[in-house]
C-alpha cells in the first residue's frame, strides 16, 4: 500500500474524525447518534496514510519525491 494522504490531510482526517467519535459519546441518547461512528473512517485513514477513495479516483495529496 503506498501512501497516498498528505501531511495536512492526515492531521485533518485524524482530528474530524476524534471529533465525531467524541460527538457519539457525547450524544449517546440521539436517535442518529450512531452516525457519528463514521467518524472511524478518516480516523483510520489518517492514522494509515492511505484512503481508498483516492487511490479509486487516482489522487494523491503527498509530496512528489525528489529523484
């Protein structure tokens, strides 16, 4: 798997997605409370450095490597 997320990306990612997770435990009692457990998906993303989605659509937001 290469990496296909950036730097900022991933710390956006990883931020969104403990925000959402916090929102879930936050607001256990709403009756959509359980969609804020999408809040997994950028956290998992982040903290791997490589989105599926991206590499469907082709898109990498790191650094080109200089040769």
């Amino acid at each position: 798997m290469t990496k296909n997320v950036g730097k900022i990306d991933r710390i956006l990612r990883i931020v969104v997605g403990l925000a959402l997770i916090a929102g879930f435990f936050m607001n256990r009692d709403g009756s959509y409370s359980w969609l804020y457990l999408i809040g997994i998906i950028p956290l998992v993303t982040g903290l791997m450095g490589n989105c599926a989605l991206y590499s469907i659509l082709g898109i990498s937001t790191c650094p080109l490597e200089k040769k």
